[in-house]
C-alpha cells in the first residue's frame, strides 16, 4: 500500500501567502558542536514573533524509547509530560518578509516520507529555497576566525565559501537526505556546518551561532538582527579565556593549536581550515588528557 506524506504532517489551513519563502531547518539529536544550530533556533523563536502552521506525528517518527522524554514527578503523582514536538513555525524577519523555522526531534522512522512531506509543504506554500545550519568539532583554536563549510544543490549557491577538496563519507542525517532530495528534484537548498573548536564541542558556544546566522542570512537575503547572540558570545568568550588561563596544560594545547592554524593557513593561503588540519592536527590520545579536564570544569548551563 502506498503511504501518503500528507498522513505525518497537520497543517493549519490559515497559514498566508508564502510564495517567494525560506524554510530554515534544524533538528536534535544529529551532531550539533556547541549547540549552535539549536542556539540560532533559540535566538529566532526569542526574536520574532511566530506561530505553528504544521505539525509532524512525533509518534510515527520518534523511537521514544532511544530519546526519552522527560516527565515531571511531584510528592505522589506525575505532574507533567514534555511532549516532542517537531514543528514549522512562520516568522517575519525585520523588514517584514514571512519565513519558515522547522526544528524538534530528527526523526528516527520513516526518513524518505518525512522528505517527502516536506518538500510537498514546500510545493504548498511556494517556498524556494531551504537552509540548515549546525555545528561540527573541528581541531581548531577558539582564538582564530570561525570557519564554516557550506554546501548546497548548486554551486551558484555556495557564493564565495570554498570546498573541501576531498570525497568523504559519513553518517547520514534527515537534514543531509532533504538536501540531496531536493537536489535529485532540481530544488535550491543549501546547509552550513560551523567549524567549533573541538574541546567546546559539549559546550554552549554562541559565537558559532553568530557565524551560522551571518552565513543564513546572506544566502537568504533575509533580515536576521543577531545583537543578542553577539553579546553572549562576548561574554562566553570571556570566560573560555579566564578558563584556558587558569590551566597550564589547556592553554599549551591552545597555542599549539594556533601555531598549526597559523602555518597551515599562511601556507594555503585562505583564513579558514579543514582536510589540512584533520590530516596534521594531534591525536584525540594526545589532546584528551589536557581537554578532559577543561571539559569536566564546564557545564551544559554554564
């Protein structure tokens, strides 16, 4: 029996005309090095107003017994159940023009029709373009200019941001299977993965954030203030310094790093690194001992 996309997905039949839109993608539970996908997520659905005008059958997609959700138990009985909620909400950005956030769980079941239900979500509103953006740990210092890899379904999109020169291959995710799926459809959508420096990659890191919505924002054309996010990464800045100053082995670490960055970038010739670095950086074995530490002295809330 065929299945039907339309069956995962409610969809509000007010939702206005969004011919011309962006859909913005983000999901949990794929790699997101420094929550900064999740914190761009975050800083949009802080800053603009926005509504649900979809939402997925959690139940159909998510393997609950992999992503618990949390329950709440109070004295003598269960008191509240954090429901998963995977949704596309509409936003206007500052100069008025309607965009799309898609973000919750990524769906563990079912990966082709959820695509296909999106792009028909897509075909259904008129929305030309889709952007997903996440963090990746990369063996670079936190004290040298943020890198980003960009990809997309045609190179036009990509602007100025250079390639990787090599093939790799990798575990798959439903934000790179929508990409390649679109593609195969002749469709625009491009994805940014933000280059944070592995001993941050289980922190909150909003400096990354920055550099994602800087990049969407450009190749969206959308209007996206990011004040607030450069405040807090001001502030986190600051305290990653204090840090690394107060260990003796982290901040040998760091400026091993930056020699490296500084010799590979100087002889490439470009601000930013990846293939180089991974071929060159130290061993995890040779980095774990000193990031351990630094790592243990941080905390999802800190």
């Amino acid at each position: 029996m065929a299945r039907d996309p339309e069956d995962l997905v409610e969809v509000d039949s007010d939702t206005p005309d969004l011919d011309g839109s962006v859909l913005l993608v983000n999901f949990d539970g794929f790699v997101d090095a420094g929550g900064a996908g999740k914190l761009v997520v975050d800083h949009l659905l802080e800053r603009f107003e926005n509504r649900v005008v979809a939402t997925f059958d959690v139940d159909r997609l998510i393997d609950y017994r992999s992503r618990r959700p949390l329950m709440t138990y109070s004295t003598d009985r269960w008191e509240s159940y954090q429901t998963p909620k995977l949704e596309v909400r509409l936003l206007h950005d500052t100069a008025g023009t309607p965009f799309l956030v898609l973000s919750g769980p990524e769906p563990d079941h079912e990966w082709e029709l959820f695509a296909e239900a999106v792009m028909a979500l897509m075909d259904r509103w008129g929305v030309r373009m889709l952007a997903s953006f996440h963090g990746i740990p990369m063996g670079a210092p936190h004290t040298r200019a943020l890198g980003v890899t960009a990809h997309g379904t045609r190179p036009e999109l990509l602007g100025d941001h250079q390639q990787m020169p090599n093939t790799l291959q990798v575990p798959a995710s439903i934000a790179a299977l929508l990409e390649f799926r679109m593609g195969q459809a002749g469709r625009d959508a491009i994805g940014f993965a933000a280059h944070v420096p592995h001993y941050l990659a289980q922190t909150s890191y909003p400096t990354a954030a920055v550099t994602l919505l800087e990049n969407v924002a450009k190749a969206t054309g959308l209007a996206l203030p990011d004040e607030s996010l450069r405040e807090a990464a001001r502030r986190a800045a600051v305290e990653i310094d204090r840090q690394v100053n107060e260990s003796a082995e982290v901040a040998d670490v760091v400026r091993a790093l930056e020699r490296q960055y500084d010799t590979f970038a100087e002889a490439a010739g470009k601000p930013s690194l990846l293939s180089d670095v991974l071929e060159q950086m130290p061993t995890a074995d040779e980095l774990g001992d000193q990031f351990e530490q630094f790592l243990a002295e941080q905390r999802p809330n800190d």
